[in-house]
C-alpha cells in the first residue's frame, strides 16, 4: 500500500520501519527541529531523522498535504489533523490506552502516574475529535509494578507495529467498533509534576518517578533528581539519583557523599 506516516517521538520509529519493509512510503510528517540542551542547538524529531536517512520526504506542516495515499498512519504525532488530512485518505492511529479511557497527549505517562496494571494498545479511525474513532483492533498489555514510561513505550512499539502490520494486510477483516463508556482525559506533564511530595506515600511516588523519569527534591540539603527508585516492605527505597550539576549515581554512591542522608525516604 502507497503511506504517508505521522509521528514524532523515537518509540513510533520502530513501527514505522515494519511499515516501510512492506509498503510504499510517500512521506513523513513530524515535528519540525526543536532546541535541546544547554546549547538549543536545533535538533530533527527521531522520525525526521529516520525518514532522511531512508530518502522518504519529511514535512511539518500538516496545513499544506499534497497526498493521496491508501492510508494515513498516525502515532504519536501531537497534531489535532484537519479536513485536508482526514478527507485525503482513511486515517489510522496506534493510541496506547483502553480508550476511551485516557484520551490526549500522555496516555502511558498517566496509566503507571495513576498505578494502573492493566492497559491496552487500540487501532483506531483518526476523526475530528480527539482520540474518538472507531476501533478497529485493541491489544491489552500489562504494566509491570516497576516499568517506566520508556518500558511501556518499548512495548507498544512492538505490540503497535505487528497491529499495523496485520491490520494493513487485511483490513477489511477488522470493522471498527464504536468507544462504548465516558470518556477520560490526559494533560501534558510538566516539571512541576515532578516534585515530590512525600506525604503522598511510597507508592504514589513509586508511580510518579516510573512515569516522569525523574522525581525532584531536596535529600540532606541539596537539589537532587531521583531516578530510580524500588519499593521494599512497603518502604520506598532510592536506586539512582542525581544531585543538581551532577551526574547520575547510585543511591551508595550519594550516601558515601552524604552520610546523614535517609535511606529509606517517606516511610
């Protein structure tokens, strides 16, 4: 079939290569180049750098779509799409969620924030309203007590690119099925959602640091970042963490540094 893929972040990259093995890619629309790093040096999406380096024509401008493709693949692609998308072809999105509930921009971010265990990967039409269309095809997934948000997001890149795969070899074999519940909605996290908060208990914070990538706090004075962090009867016990200006270190390493900082924090 002739595609025109709609993604962003580096877990799309491997669903979009199993789509370009078997299928004509026409071009690839992605987030234009962003600053990154204490430099803001302009930086290409993971996607507008796997698509340059296979030739395909990237974009980033959704307004403009000269395309006329079997279908358009959407994930993760951060962009509400407009009529010139949607009426150019039919249009699929891999949503990582057990729709409808958590529709929006973090869907496995909020899944492991809130300490859900079970989740789902949904196939879905792409329409007018956000995360809304019919599905098609839906995949449950478990989520480990101690996955992160890049685990989960390993995982959908597998479970989504042999949904995709299957669904375009066939897709008259899956009709889709109406949502059927009320709806929930996802926000953006920000920095401020990674400050810590310990009267909230090990667990919430156990939930907040595998879902952010980091938590922020102050350990024996000083502005750190905790990383990693397990739970162990009930208590919550640091792996890695990172002091402000520093690098990242094992929670022995910091204590080495810090004798009087807690190993076991808000119990």
């Amino acid at each position: 079939m002739k595609l025109v893929l709609m993604g962003t972040n580096d877990f799309v990259v491997p669903m979009f290569e199993r789509l370009a093995a078997g299928h004509d890619i026409l071009a690839v629309y992605t987030a234009a180049p962003s600053p990154k790093g204490r430099k803001h040096v302009l930086t290409p999406s993971p996607v507008d750098v796997w698509a340059s380096g296979r030739a395909i024509p990237v974009h980033y401008d959704p307004s403009v779509f000269n395309y006329t493709p079997d279908y358009t693949v959407v994930v993760s692609y951060g962009e509400i799409l407009r009529s010139n998308v949607l009426n150019a072809a039919p249009c699929i999105n891999i949503h990582p969620s057990d729709l409808p509930k958590y529709r929006g921009p973090s869907p496995i971010r909020t899944a492991i924030y809130n300490g859900d265990r079970q989740s789902a990967v949904c196939l879905i039409d792409v329409t007018s309203q956000l995360d809304a269309g019919d599905i098609h095809m839906r995949h449950e997934m478990v989520i480990g007590e101690n996955e992160t948000n890049a685990d989960i997001e390993a995982k959908v890149s597998q479970i989504g690119a042999a949904m995709l795969d299957e669904y375009l070899n066939a897709p008259e074999n899956y009709p889709g099925i109406a949502q059927v519940g009320t709806p929930t909605f996802t926000h953006k996290f920000t920095g401020q959602d990674q400050i810590i908060h310990w009267d909230r208990g090990a667990q919430a914070i156990h939930n907040q640091i595998r879902a952010l990538g980091a938590g922020r706090t102050k350990i024996d004075g000083i502005d750190v970042k905790i990383l990693e962090t397990r739970l162990s009867g009930g208590n919550l016990e640091i792996v890695r963490i990172q002091p402000a200006g520093g690098r990242p270190m094992d929670w022995a390493s910091f204590v080495n540094g810090h004798p009087n900082a807690s190993l076991k924090i808000g119990e």
